[in-house]
C-alpha cells in the first residue's frame, strides 16, 4: 500500500513540475505575442513613413538624388532594425517549449 502513495507523490510531483513549465511558457507565449503584434505595428508604420518621404521627395520636390535624403534613410534604417527585432522576437516565440517531453 505505501507503494501505491510513493508511486502517486512521485506523479502529482512531476506533473506539478510539468504543469508549472507550461503555466509560464504560456505566460511567456502572451507576452511575446505582444511585442511581436506591436513590432509589427511599428514595421507597418516605418513603411508607411518611407512611402510618404519617397512621394514628397519624388513627386512634390522633385528631387532627383532622392535616395540620399535623411528622412529617406532614417525611415529605411528604422524599417531595418525593427525588421530583426521582429525576426528575434519570432525566433524566441518558437523555441518556447521546446524542452517539454512529447505526449503519449
């Protein structure tokens, strides 16, 4: 009979363990959901903010050299740095939970 209650502390313990890993993967999951819906806000608008600075530069200044303007390459550097802040939000999104063992 003491065995059966070793055997069922033994089992209530690791799935105590299993349960709380999931608990804050999930945790960690929504969170980095988050950054990654705001990092892509953020990637949307810098594109947004690139297309106006071309319009204006193009077509209302008419300026011909307009690849080398500030505005243009501000935009193009935030559109760079947001872009793999986003491709490394999405890469630790992934590997959460990876070390769970498979279900039966």
């Amino acid at each position: 009979m003491a065995n059966i209650w070793d055997d069922l502390v033994k089992w209530l313990d690791d799935a105590s363990k299993v349960v709380g890993k999931e608990a804050g993967d999930l945790t960690q999951k929504g969170s980095l959901k988050l950054e990654i819906f705001d990092l892509n806000r953020k990637l949307r608008d810098a594109f947004t903010q690139f297309g106006s600075e071309v319009y204006e530069a193009v077509y209302v200044k008419k300026t011909s050299d307009w690849q080398n303007t500030k505005k243009i390459k501000g935009a193009v550097r935030k559109i760079n740095t947001t872009a793999r802040k986003l491709q490394k939000k999405k890469s630790e999104y992934k590997k959460i939970g990876k070390g769970l063992p498979k279900k039966k």
